[in-house]
C-alpha cells in the first residue's frame, strides 16, 4: 500500500510546459524530408506572434529545468541541427527579421573538412552573433554503434576544435540523430554539458531530465498547432531497456499516474492500441516483431500527451 502511495504521490502534480523545436534544411527543396521552407518559416513566427507564443534563449528553458522551476506555457526556444548551408543562407535572414534566438548544433567535421553543403567556420562567427553554438559531435555517426571511448574521443576532438576555431566551449549537446543508449548518455555526460537534447516529440517541463530534454522536428510538412499540443506524460519505464536480441517487443511495464485506467500504446511501424492500467502500473505483455533497427515506444492517454521509449538495434 505505501509502494502505491508513494507513485500516487509522484505523480500529483500539473506542470506548464514549454515546446523547443528542431530545424535542420531551409528552402532545400533536395531534401523535402528534412527541409523547411521559406514561406512555412514566415507562416510558423507568424503564428507565434499571433498565438501570443514568446520565443525565448534555450538557456532560459534550461535554467528554469535545472532549477526545478515552472515554465511558462508560451514559451518556445528553436534549434538547428547540423549547420547547414541552407541554413546561413536562406533561414538566418528570417530569424533576424523576426529578432528571434535561436541555437545552432554543429557537425564539426562537415565544416572542420569544408564539406560543400556545411557552413564554413566564418559564417559561424557571424550567426554566434545572434545566437548560440552547440555541440552535436565531430563525425555525425550513429553513436550506438560506437565503443565508449569512441564515443568519449569523438566528443572530446569536437570540444577542442570548437573552442580552437570558435573560442567557445558549447554547453549543451545534441545526439546525433536523435540516437542514444546508457552506453552514450554516460560517455557524454562526463563532458558536464548543462543539459543534453534527443529529438522525440514531447514538451520541457520543472519536472523533465536536463540530461534527456524533449525537441519536436518542424521539417518536411507540419502542422504547427498540433505539434504545440504536446505535452509530456510523467511516466517511469521499466521494461523495455534495450532492443531485444530476437527483435521482438514481449512486454513493457511502466508506472504512471493512478489516475490513468486504460493508455493507448505506438510502437514504431505499428498501430496505436488500448492497453489497461491497474493501480497506476502498466504490466503488458505484446509479442510484437519490431521492424525497425530504431524504434520508438509510445504510451499516451490521448495522442499528444506522451512519453517515449527509445531502443536501437546495434549492427
């Protein structure tokens, strides 16, 4: 009765919740997947300013989070992933004329090798001015896969180049690709970022992990409004862990609040489904093959309030 009483009690409280966002391509019509373009960038700052929607520093996000403090609810903070090109080029302009901050996650090694289609470390120096720099590796690789000191090298070569190039030392990092296991989160935790970003759909609340913040993509064609419906349901996973060895998803079992009597449960390249609830705990078992080397378990009472279980699958 006490074990009940004490998750009851964890999950008692409403928390406001903040949404960043993550861009990658602007008006790169060679990538409509992750490409944003011109006239939906115009359209989306149209509507937070119509929405009374204030785009603020992701370090005020950060700080109200570490702080364990409530966020407002209008609050947005923007990111770019992979510093691009495209992004210098057509997205910057935009940002400037809306006055709106913004933070730009580096590829290093896109622009330590001048890659054609990375910005070059002089275009760097001139958007730092408007906004801030972070790390998002040297190689770009799927980190998964990598050892842990490959993991630690790969971050410590980026950290040096950064701050030889730029003379910053970047305090928050993002994972490539949205990819990551205990074996990473430890590695780059050693690093002392003040906070560490995924990209699964979800919001930024006094109550999230600094170390695993939520970011929603806005590429490709979306629809603003519902993807600032998002909330993040307080939810603590116990299975699954990993990626399961014969590739099928027996089980999850999660605590959530008691108040919660049936969820609905996505597995990637599957179907929403009902599953129940008793006292507060999901016990489930699905057998369901996973058809994807990187899926995403999602538990939500109504669609858009949720929390995500990522595992990857290591070749």
């Amino acid at each position: 009765m006490r074990y009940l009483l004490l998750i009851a009690v964890s999950f008692t409280y409403l928390f406001a919740n903040a949404h960043i966002f993550v861009y990658h391509r602007f008006a790169d019509d060679r990538h409509p997947s992750t490409n944003t373009t011109i006239a939906q960038l115009e359209s989306q700052f149209q509507y937070f300013q119509k929405n009374g929607y204030i785009v603020v520093p992701i370090e005020k996000i950060i700080e109200k989070v570490s702080n364990k403090q409530d966020i407002p609810d209008n609050w947005v903070a923007l990111t770019i992933d992979d510093s691009f090109k495209s992004f210098y080029e057509n997205g910057f302009p935009i940002f400037k004329k809306y006055n709106y901050p913004f933070s730009i996650f580096v590829y290093v090694k896109a622009t330590q090798k001048k890659y054609k289609d990375f910005m070059n470390w002089e275009e760097l120096k001139e958007v730092s001015k408007y906004g801030t720099i972070g790390h998002h590796s040297y190689g770009h690789q799927h980190m998964t896969t990598l050892s842990a000191k490959e993991v630690f090298e790969d971050t410590l070569k980026a950290n040096n180049i950064l701050k030889a190039k730029l003379g910053i030392e970047p305090k928050i990092y993002v994972y490539p690709y949205g990819e990551y296991d205990q074996k990473v989160s430890k590695e780059i935790s050693k690093f002392n970022f003040d906070a560490i970003l995924n990209q699964t759909n979800g919001s930024v609340n006094r109550n999230s992990d600094v170390m695993n913040i939520n970011r929603i993509a806005l590429v490709g064609k979306v629809n603003l409004k519902q993807k600032l419906k998002y909330k993040t349901l307080e939810a603590i996973w116990l299975e699954p862990k990993i990626f399961p060895k014969d590739s099928i998803l027996k089980k999850i079992k999660v605590k959530v609040n008691p108040k919660y009597k049936t969820m609905k449960i996505y597995v990637t390249g599957d179907k929403w489904k009902d599953i129940k609830v008793k006292n507060g705990i999901i016990d489930e078992i699905l057998e369901i093959p996973l058809k994807k080397n990187r899926t995403r378990v999602i538990i939500s009472p109504d669609y858009y309030t949720v929390s995500t279980k990522l595992i990857i699958k290591n070749k």
